[in-house]
C-alpha cells in the first residue's frame, strides 16, 4: 500500500507535560525477566511510524505515532501475544484459551493459529 494520510484533531488540553524518559534503563531492567524468543517470520509485521504534524506542532518536537493498527490483528497486543504464544509453544503448550473477547484474544487466537497451536 501507499502512503497514508492521516489527520488527528487533539486539543491541546488534552496534552500531558513532557517528561524525561530513560527507555534503555527501562530495558536494562527488563533483560533479565524477560527470556529470548525467537518470533517465526509473520507473527507480527514491521509497521511504519507516521508524523503527526498537528501534535509535533503543539509539542514542540516531533510526535511520531507507530501503525500498529497494520498489524494482522490490527492491534499492538499481536507484539505481545506473538511473544507468549511462542513461549509457550516452546514449553510444550499446544492449547491456548483466551478468556478475552477483545484484541488481546484476537491477537492470541492470530498468533496461536499461525504457530499451529489449537485455539
């Protein structure tokens, strides 16, 4: 696909004050608990990140939004239901039940499927 315009009409108070992030911090803490999965190929798929020039304006810096809408569930929960599914696949698991309705069953149920498992 192209391209895709996308228009967002935010007022500005419903901006947050700009904080200070320390993502690799953040990382560096989460190594440990979290085990490397390797993720076959298509359980979840690259998604552009696209300016949204109305809220790079109101910031003052550029506010990039990730698309991961684009994702096969059409939500960022297949990122992570991508991950557990492969854990458990690699613990043996064959079943997955989901107890939710929502995009978080959708993305299980996605990635589950994909992975051979019965959902």
């Amino acid at each position: 696909p192209g391209p895709m315009a996308v228009l967002f009409s935010l007022p500005l108070s419903t901006l947050r004050p700009r904080t200070t992030l320390r993502p690799l911090a953040t990382l560096a803490r989460a190594a440990p608990i979290v085990p490397a999965i390797k993720l076959p190929h298509g359980l979840t798929h690259q998604t552009p990140l696209v300016e949204s020039l109305p809220l790079s304006a109101a910031t003052g810096c550029q506010v990039l939004l990730k698309m991961d809408a684009l994702q096969p569930s059409g939500s960022f929960k297949d990122r992570g239901m991508a991950y557990m599914c492969a854990a458990l696949q690699s613990r043996g698991v064959t079943d997955l039940i989901s107890s939710s309705g929502g995009n978080a069953g959708l993305a299980a149920s996605a990635a589950g499927r994909k992975l051979g498992m019965r959902v």
